[in-house]
C-alpha cells in the first residue's frame, strides 16, 4: 500500500496540485515567449512544432525568474509550499525577501516551480486521453483509425492490441510517478530555497531578544508595583492592628489607604498582565505602560510613610520630561518608597527631592536606617539592583548608601533619551 500511497495519497495529491498551479503561473510567460518566437520566425507551424513549443518553454523561464527577485514573491510562495508540498513551517521563512540572497533564492525556487509544474502541467492534460484511447484500443476497432493514434497498420496486430491496456495503464502510473518524484523534488529543495537566510535567523534573534526585553520590562514593573503595594499595605496593617483599641479613626484611616493602594495596584496588575497575555510581539504600548510624575502624588498620599516632598523646576509639568524618562523616574521613586518601608524604621519619615537641572532630572531620597538589615527577606534584594538598572537602560546612573546616618539614594536621568520618541504618552 505504499507505493500507492506515494503516487496517489493525500500528499501526493496536494503536490501534483502545486506543480498544476505552477503550470498556471507559467502560461503568461509562455504565451509572451511563444509571441517572441513566432516574431522570429515567421509564425509558420508555431503551435504544431515541439521546437518552437521548447524554445518558448526555455525563454519563459528567465522571464520567470526575473518576476521571483520581487520581495513579496517569498511569502506567497512559502504559503504554497507549506499548504501544498508538506513543508514544516519551521523550515521556512517568514515574511518580504530581504537581501539579495533571499532574493535569489526565491527566485530559484520560483523558476524550479515553474518548470516542473509546467511539463507535468503539460503531460497532465495530453497524456490522460492518450493513455485512455490505448486502454480502450482493443474493445473500439474505430479508434485505430483515428488521427490520436495515428491509424498506424501496427495497431491491428493482436500482441499490441493485447498489450494496449497495460500500455494505458503503465502511462498513467509513469504520470503519477512523474509528478510524485517532481514534488518530492521541490519538497526538498523548499527548506534550502525558501528557508531563513542568515540575516533573516539575525533578524528572528532580534525580535526575539526585543521581545524578551519588553517582557523582562513588564515583569520588572510588575515586581516595583506589587511590592511597593504590599509593603505599604504590610506597615498599615500592622500600625491599625496596634492601636485598633485604642484609635479608630486612625484604624479607618488606615483600612481606607489600604483599600486605595490595593485598588490601584490591582489595576496595574491587570494592565500588565493583559500585556503579557497578548499573542505576538509587544508593540510600543508595551514600553509605553505605566503612570509618570504626574501621578506622584497619588502615590506620595497613600504610600504608608510621611513623605517630605520637594520639587525644583517644574518635573510634573507637560514636556518638561519626557514620557519614557518621566515613567521610569515614578518606578524608582516607587521603589525607594518600599525600600524605606522595608529597612527603616516604623513610620521612618522620607525625605524627597526631585529637581530638573539643565540637562537631566535628580531623584534624591533619604530616610532614617532602621535595626534591620538592608536585605531583610528572602529571595529580597532586587529592588535597588532594578533602579540602577533603570538609570543605565535610560544612559543616567544611581546609587544608594549611608550617608550621616541616613539611607540615601540618588538617581539622575537625562531628560531626554534618543529613539524613544515613538513611545508617547497618549498612547498608553
């Protein structure tokens, strides 16, 4: 049953229709070389002479070839390939022919297409009725007379005519076969041709790592929200617990910040985990997530620590900074906050300053050190590593350390970063 299976089964079907639908693709190259040389010589016999039919055949194919350097060639003939000749699709590539060499390469693929697809196109439509009239010669004396079979006296000897039916046969199978092997051929040829060049792998890494990066980026917001919220959340709960006898408004005042801080975070969590779920790459709206300075005060009012806060210039104003640089300075801002709820003292008062200097946005923060540790939890500690990060993806820079008896972290931004134009504000 296999080799059944190999001349007629599914995919040999499939294949034999991909090499008819590049039979189709060749007629109008054929039908304007069969013009050129008909021109050439005078038009006499053109459609009844096999020269004139191969000379045609051999100067369509460049013509054909020329049409496969198109960019968009590659994509329609990748589609083909992996629908109709059983190409894993991660065998090819995807999208426009770049680069020359994916060009030539198409182009290649594009000419072997044709070729195999027009002389089985070709036996396709010519053979079948002629194998059939040799099938039926012996049961139809009419048919040995006919201009098919030519009328030839050696088609009335009885050995022929009892041979004829397994010479039908044997030309269908030879048909078959034929397209079987051509598909099998450009089956195999379709990963080399029409596989990812070098600059196309380059370009998949790329997308790949920027992909990655977007994504390292979410996550990194995520960690500064939720852990800034439940840090806020963890210092109210345990100050209400204290004095829950003894101070109620301050328990219902505490309760309320709770319920606005968890709200709010909440909110982001569903924001960044809707972007995390989305199928494909993150487009800018991925970079472009999360509030700015000018959401700072609705943070500095419900983070869980009395916070002096100083401006200078005016860094909450529109255009000043710019969107990408005034996001990134609210995260380092949220996570100075947890820090200082982390590792100060109970209700540790911060102070902070941000300034705009003449070229870049200075984030001071200081708080009182506490009894603990720096790093007082396990699996702790990213918080300060991911605000230097912050800085350096931003070409600023930060630090945090004691100074006089107080935690100070410092961070400074440029104000603007080059090539993040695109990410806008309005489009979050």
């Amino acid at each position: 049953m296999k080799p059944v299976a190999a001349l007629f089964g599914r995919r040999a079907r499939l294949r034999w229709l991909h090499l008819i639908i590049g039979g189709a693709l060749l007629m109008p190259y054929f039908l304007v070389a069969t013009v050129l040389v008909g021109m050439a010589g005078g038009g006499e016999q053109l459609f009844s002479s096999l020269s004139a039919q191969l000379v045609a055949f051999a100067l369509a194919l460049p013509m054909a070839a020329a049409t496969g350097f198109f960019a968009l060639v590659r994509p329609l003939c990748v589609a083909a390939a992996r629908a109709l000749c059983g190409v894993p699709p991660a065998l090819l590539a995807d999208g426009p022919a770049r680069t020359r060499q994916a060009r030539t390469r198409t182009a290649g693929w594009f000419t072997l297409h044709l070729a195999f697809g027009g002389i089985v196109s070709g036996a396709t439509l010519a053979l079948p009725p002629f194998a059939v009239a040799v099938v039926c010669l012996p049961f139809f004396a009419g048919l040995r007379d006919t201009w098919l079979l030519d009328g030839s006296p050696v088609l009335r000897e009885p050995w022929v005519l009892a041979l004829a039916p397994f010479a039908g046969l044997a030309m269908l199978v030879a048909l078959a076969l034929a397209a079987a092997v051509a598909g099998e051929v450009l089956a195999r040829r379709a990963p080399v041709l029409l596989g990812p060049t070098p600059e196309d792998r380059l370009a998949a890494a790329e997308r790949r790592a920027a992909d990655l990066a977007v994504r390292n980026r979410l996550a990194r917001e995520l960690h500064d929200s939720v852990g800034h919220a439940l840090s806020a959340v963890t210092l109210q709960a345990g100050a209400a617990r204290r004095v829950l006898d003894r101070d109620p408004e301050f328990v219902r005042e505490a309760l309320t910040a709770i319920e606005k801080t968890t709200r709010r975070t909440v909110g982001e969590l569903d924001s960044v985990l809707g972007l995390l779920r989305q199928d494909g790459e993150p487009d800018d709206e991925g970079m472009a997530y999360g509030p700015g300075l000018d959401a700072l005060g609705g943070l500095l009012a419900h983070c869980g620590v009395p916070v002096a806060y100083e401006r200078e210039g005016d860094p909450e104003g529109p255009g000043v900074v710019q969107p990408v640089v005034s996001r990134e300075a609210y995260r380092i801002v949220q996570e100075g906050l947890s820090n200082a709820l982390r590792h100060g003292g109970d209700a540790s008062p911060v102070r902070l300053l941000v300034a705009v200097r003449e070229r870049e946005l200075e984030i001071v923060m200081e708080n009182t050190l506490g009894e603990r540790p720096a790093v007082a939890r396990p699996g702790g500690g990213r918080g300060l590593r991911g605000i230097a990060e912050r800085a350096v993806l931003l070409g600023g820079r930060a630090e945090a350390r004691p100074v006089d008896g107080v935690w100070r972290l410092t961070a400074r931004l440029p104000l603007t970063v080059p090539g993040t134009d695109g990410v806008q504000e309005g489009r979050r």
